[in-house]
C-alpha cells in the first residue's frame, strides 16, 4: 500500500489534494493498492469524499482509525430519539432548545440539507450549567454517531476533548492549553489495549504513521510537506518516503540564489527520513539539485490526462462561449488576479463582447473584496463572474476560448493542463513553474513577460481577433496536453518511485 500523506480532504481542496487525488485513480487503474492518508480531526470527511467521488475506502483518517470508524453504516442519531427528561422544549427548526424553569440546559443543533442528511438528524448538543455558560458540546459525525466532546473551562476556553471509539468508549483526550483549543497540550491515546502519551499533534500523528507502516505500507508521499513533515519526524519505523514539492522553494523569486523555504531546511537537515525529494518540472528539479545534494531530485508530473479525455471529440470553437475567457485560481494573493481583471479591462475595450469567469474558492476575503471593487470600478459587474469551486470543471473548459494566467509563481498547473485538455488555448506569465512546460508557447498559447499586463491583453486581442489563429491554438491545446498522457505519467511513477520502493523492501 502506498500513502498520499496531506491534512485534510475539505470542501474546497487545492490543487495539492487534487494532484492526489488524481494520482489515486492512476495507482488504481494500475491495480497498486494506494490511499490518501489526513490527520486533521473531520467529522464532515464523509460528505467532502463524497464530492470529489470517492469512496470511504480511499482516505483513511487518523481519528477514523483509532476511533475504529473508517467504515460506518449503523444507524443515524435522530432528534426524534432524543429525550430531555423534565425540560420544556423549544422547537426553532435547526434547533432545539431544553429549559428547566426557565435556564437554558440544553441545545440540539440538526442539519438542514436534506440531501444527504436525514431530517432532525443530529449535529450537535449543547450542554449549559447553571451559570447558563456553555460546558460541554458533543459533536456528531456526518455518517450519524457521536465522534467526540468538548469540555470548557470557567473562562469558556476549551480544556479537555475527548473521542470515542464505535462502542462510545473514550480511545483519544487531548488537554489543551490555549484558549482556542488548537494547540494540545497532553494527548492520552487508547490503542489495542495499551495506553500512550504524546506531547503535541505531530507525535501523534507520528504515531499514527508508524501504524500504516506495520499494517501494510510500502512507501509515502509527503504531498502538503509543511503539515506532514513534523509527524513524519517523529516516526519510530523506517518506510520509503518521498516529498513531493507542489510549489516553489524559496520565499523570493530566486530559485539559485533567494533563501531555501524552511520546509524544504528541515527537510535537508532530517534527509535521512527522505529517500528522494520530487518536483513536477525539470527546471525546478535542476535548479533544486544545484543547491541540494541531500537526497535525489527527481521529476514526475503532478497531473496527467486521462485515456477517456484525449480520446474525446474535440469540441468546435462555435459551440463555445464566443470570447469568453476563464481564469482558474483561488482567491490568494500568488495568483495575481488584480493582473488579469486589469488585462480584461483592456481586452474588453477592443473586443466589446469579452466575458470572464474566476473559478476558485476564497483563501482571502479581503483580497476577494479589493477584486470586487476592481470589477466595479471598471463597471464590469455583469460581465466579469466570481464562481466558487467546482470539483467538474469540464463543461467550463468545454465553454471556454481561452484562459488568463498571472501567477507570481505556480508549481505546475493543473488546472492549465486540463483546459489544454479540452482545447482551451492559453496565455501565461513567464514564472517559475509550470506554466511555460504545459503552454507551446506559439502553437498552444502564448508565454509573455511576467507583470506585463498589456501583453497579457495584447495576445488575447490579436487571437479574439483571429478566429483561424484560435482555433489553430486550440488544436495545439489539445495535442500539448496530450505530452501528459497516462501512459507516460504512470511509467514515470514506476521508474522513480514504486519500483525504488518495493526494492527497498525486499
């Protein structure tokens, strides 16, 4: 078994999860047994997996796994089943209130989206004392049991959480010694009848991977390395494990010479764990190899394109969106979406009928704010649309006639990749990395000067304004993506990582 380490499968993931999950269909299709393995407490990883289409069996969780819940179909607490014994009840629809002459005691809060949730079933309690200050809240997995409970002090910081095991024994209490409760100060784990003690997360998620490697692991990829790395040091078993960069490597612009990330520091200085670190590109890998010699450097794309994609038919530019332009991006300052709004303002002018749509979810509200404001000072409201993430994106690239990119820096590109894919044509800042390995530059899209705005605009005009150009960009699109085929990619990984590793543990 191979593990994709990262923190969390959420709602909106980034492209670092979805390179991960990505890669599980490939490991899958090729019949080599893989998992994503998280170590953030997710009560709602249920519902999440089931957005991206996949299944329990895919992620395996470290609370799941001591809780001994990974797989759950019992079942659902109910708020019909639910009896507060000499209490009057308050029905407010989301939630109910118990009063005992008069003091609030107790408040069960049910989901609403029916869609996936029975109606009334449970999503919390609350418990209050005489004081009427919350003291104890019992949180409820989505699957429908009761996951843990969080104890609160006086002062109405959390102190002490607890989780239960499918039997609604404790199996995991963490002491707290902040007023958020994020930091633990103690944490008791209950495991196959033995009792043990960390001081932080990381040891125990350290803990927990050394349980993967006993159980069935043959290799690890430490995908989100900052989050995963920390457990990783605390591992008492040996297992082989690559970190596998998704980003840049310095915090300046300056791959040769710009001071390396502290992740990739501690990496060095811990390389005895590390059997090789892994970049998407070989401009990155080369530039890393100048300045490290720790480990091997080694590349493997982070996304590929499946069979069924390059085999579908190609989709006619007229049945696409006439000039509308996509920007795939977060809302975070690295995409550098003030640039492409900027360079649409000058586009629109020339080409009246222009649209844009931004597709991603919001890292930062007040970033989202000043770009709203940009589009209204523009007065460009009904034309430029903020659309949240979408884990299928195919009928907006299959809409699409070309997409902006003006990252400060980016680690490959994978969204760029699968609008190549569906024959999206595509216009990018020159930046470390990604961009100018997916992009042929001139016969699927164009590589300008980073920070030029106007050339952003500038190429966009001249293809908006070349129908034959465009398409021709667009068929280029589509053989540029199709250089990250399932066949090369997977021959990649099986050159420089499970063949490595199952060598190792002969």
């Amino acid at each position: 078994m191979f593990y994709f380490l990262t923190s969390a499968i959420d709602y909106n993931n980034s492209g670092i999860e979805n390179a991960q999950m990505k890669r599980l269909i490939l490991f899958h299709k090729h019949n080599v047994p893989a998992k994503i393995a998280t170590f953030t407490y997710a009560r709602y990883q249920y519902l999440y997996l089931t957005r991206e289409s996949l299944m329990p069996d895919d992620v395996v969780n470290l609370y799941d796994f001591f809780q001994n819940r990974l797989f759950y179909h019992g079942p659902r607490e109910n708020i019909a089943n639910f009896k507060v014994v000499n209490a009057d009840a308050e029905d407010n629809g989301t939630n109910v209130i118990y009063r005992r002459n008069g003091q609030k005691v107790m408040q069960v809060w049910t989901f609403t989206d029916y869609t996936f949730y029975e109606k009334g079933q449970i999503e919390r309690v609350e418990y209050y004392g005489a004081n009427g200050k919350l003291q104890r809240k019992d949180l409820y997995d989505v699957r429908g049991f009761l996951s843990s409970s969080i104890y609160y002090a006086a002062s109405g910081a959390h102190n002490r959480q607890v989780f239960y095991d499918a039997g609604g024994v404790p199996v995991i209490v963490k002491q707290f010694q902040n007023v958020k409760g994020d930091q633990a100060e103690r944490i008791w784990l209950r495991y196959h009848a033995r009792s043990y003690y960390f001081d932080s997360d990381d040891e125990l998620t350290g803990f927990f991977y050394d349980q993967l490697v006993k159980q069935d692991a043959e290799g690890m990829i430490a995908d989100r390395s900052y989050a995963v790395d920390p457990g990783i040091y605390h591992m008492q078993q040996h297992v082989y494990t690559i970190s596998f960069w998704h980003n840049v490597h310095t915090a300046a612009d300056a791959p040769l010479t710009g001071a390396l990330s502290e992740t990739l520091g501690a990496e060095i200085e811990e390389a005895s764990r590390f059997q090789g670190l892994f970049t998407s590109t070989h401009k990155q890998s080369s530039m890393i190899a100048k300045r490290v010699q720790s480990f091997p450097i080694k590349t493997v794309p982070a996304g590929f394109i499946t069979d069924q994609t390059l085999a579908e038919k190609h989709v006619p530019f007229d049945k696409r969106q006439s000039h509308h332009i996509i920007s795939v991006s977060r809302i975070h300052e690295q995409k550098r979406l003030e640039d492409t709004i900027s360079a649409f303002v000058q586009i629109r002018q020339a080409v009246p009928d222009a649209t844009l749509s931004i597709h991603g979810y919001i890292n930062d509200q007040k970033l989202m704010d000043q770009l709203q404001k940009q589009v209204d000072d523009a007065h460009l409201h009904d034309v430029v649309t903020f659309v949240a993430y979408t884990p299928d994106l195919t009928g907006v690239y299959n809409n699409a006639q070309l997409m902006l990119i003006s990252s400060r820096y980016e680690g490959f590109g994978l969204a760029l990749l699968e609008a190549q894919s569906h024959g999206v044509p595509a216009i990018s800042y020159d930046v470390n990395y990604g961009p100018s390995d997916i992009i042929m530059d001139g016969k699927s899209g164009y590589i300008v000067k980073n920070g030029d705005i106007h050339a952003l605009a500038e190429k966009a005009i001249a293809l908006f304004k070349d129908d034959q150009l465009l398409r021709q960009l667009s068929d280029g699109a589509y053989k540029s993506a199709a250089r990250f085929s399932e066949d090369k990619v997977w021959q990649a990984w099986q050159d420089q990582f499970i063949q490595p590793a199952k060598e190792q543990n002969k």
